[in-house]
C-alpha cells in the first residue's frame, strides 16, 4: 500500500462504559466509509498500578476504572473489528499496594492478558531500580519502546526495542516510544547509566526509518514526555510541531483529560493528533483510522 496524504476529520463519543452504554458507543463510532479498511487504536496511559475499580465512596471517582472493566472493553472492541491494536504510553507501575507487594509483575501479566501490543518506559518504572524493569519484563508478552534512551551500559541493553511494526488488513503501523530526561525527575542510582537523548532528534530519525525503510502507512509515537508545557521543555505539542510523518502521538507524563485529541500542525502544516486519558486507567482512549483514498480519523475518550 502506498503512503497517501492524511486527512484527519475528529468526531468525539464519550460513554460511560457500563450497562446500556456500547449501542451508544457504537452508534457514535462505528460510520467508515464503504471498502475502507480500518485501523482501530485503543490506549492508556499512567494507570498507576490501578488493578482494582476505585471505591464506591470515592468523591471523584467512584467505580471507575479497573482492570477487568479494561478487558472486558478492549475483548468487545476486538470482536468489532480485529484489526485493533492495544498501546501504553508508560507509568503503568506505582501508586497502590499491588505494585509495593509484586513490583511490577501483576501490572505486566494483566497487560499481557489483556491483549496490549506495545507500551513505552515512563519514569515511574524506574521507581524500584532499573534492575526491577528487566526482571518484570519476562511477565510481559508486548513489546516495550524506548528510541531516546541509550542503555548500552545497563542490564536492559538489548531488552528495549527502539520501535515495532505491525500490519492490520495491508496496513503497516510503525509504532515507537520516547521517554522524559531522568535527571533530576529519578535518582541517579535508580536509572544508574541510562543515557537521555533529545527526543526531537531522535523522533526524526526513527520516523525517517519507518517511512523510507519500513514503507509504514502510520506512524504512531508512544511518548511519556507530557502533554505541553510553557518554556522550552519539550512535550508532545511541540513534538508535533517540530516533526514530519507521525500521524499520532499517544501521550503520559501530566495527567492531562482531554475531551478529544488535540489537533497540531506539524512542519509540513498536516494535522498529528495528539491523545492523553488522564490516569489510574478511569478512561481508554480510542482511535479509528479508515484507509481509503485519503485517510481520516475519529477520536474518542472512553470512560471506564
């Protein structure tokens, strides 16, 4: 399949993901186009060792979340459409007991459960030491991406895929993973000689790679550097801006609830959606691609 140019059209459905809520969801999602095949992206991000639905006496969130609940989505959406692919954009580790008692091991399993294809390092991963991260990763049947980390002088040297690729129904998606700059966000002796490169330089090539080596018709970019930020940080806006061929980035880091994906012009003025699901696995974000004469996008932010 040739590359096309991308058209991205957004459509927005939000449903509560219970009893009564999938003709909703499916009504709102579920209008491609006659003979186009589609591509469906479903996505998390920080969910923070968030096994369990939150409490029913919780004052924000109650009976949110969970991981069955996940599963049981990501199972139905499976079953619409196959071509589905499952992606993590990094801190599935810390923030409840499960991970004080198992470190990471139950988080991985339950990923790996459910179906996910990919996820990308975010730097609470590190909180039990860099060591920790290659031990739990013999429980996750996904691939874990990183592009800008150096771990040459690290026991993760050769675990850390810089990308993957997958082909859906003739479709072939090149997805890859940037993490934040460790120094000063993790102790030094967590993250020990993980090198930081900038993860601007690093996108240009890595997507260079995908377009002209991989012949990839998307490209998606798992990225645990945040949402945006004043100044000069960089973040995935400006990596959107600052960048050519990435048709998604699938953002972690700030714990930003968007209602829809965030549309940026990239250096060649084409639209990259920007997507982030706030955290502790209360929403899933969703992703349908149709791969026709052009391609279009809708979005949609799901609550679980």
């Amino acid at each position: 399949m040739k590359r096309r140019d991308f058209i991205v059209k957004t459509g927005v459905a939000s449903s509560v993901l219970g009893l009564g809520s999938t003709a909703i969801l499916n009504t709102a999602l579920n209008d491609s186009t006659n003979n186009s095949k589609k591509i469906t992206i479903l996505h998390t991000n920080d969910v923070h060792s968030h096994i369990d639905p939150f409490e029913s006496t919780h004052s924000k969130y109650p009976n949110r979340g969970g991981a069955a609940r996940r599963y049981a989505y990501i199972n139905m959406v499976k079953k619409q459409n196959p071509n589905t692919l499952v992606l993590d954009a990094g801190d599935s580790f810390q923030g409840t007991p499960f991970f004080n008692f198992y470190g990471g091991e139950l988080e991985f399993k339950l990923m790996s459960k459910m179906g996910y294809h990919a996820s990308t390092i975010g730097n609470h991963e590190f909180d039990n030491g860099i060591e920790n991260i290659a031990a739990q990763l013999e429980h996750a049947k996904f691939s874990m991406l990183n592009a800008n980390y150096d771990f040459k002088n690290t026991i993760l040297d050769g675990m850390i895929k810089p990308y993957e690729t997958y082909e859906m129904d003739g479709v072939k998606i090149g997805v890859f993973g940037l993490g934040i700059e460790l120094e000063g966000l993790v102790s030094k002796k967590l993250f020990k000689e993980t090198a930081y490169n900038n993860p601007v330089d690093v996108a240009k090539d890595i997507v260079k790679k995908l377009k002209t080596e991989e012949n990839c018709d998307l490209v998606i970019c798992l990225s645990h550097l945040g949402y945006n930020y004043s100044g000069s940080k960089i973040c995935d806006i400006k990596l959107a801006q600052q960048t050519r061929n990435i048709d998604l980035i699938i953002g972690g880091h700030t714990h930003t609830f968007l209602d829809k994906p965030t549309e940026v012009e990239n250096l060649d003025f084409k639209k990259v959606l920007v997507n982030q699901v706030g955290w502790a696995g209360i929403n899933m974000g969703r992703i349908d691609f149709y791969m026709d004469r052009a391609k279009a996008s809708k979005g949609a932010i799901i609550e679980l």
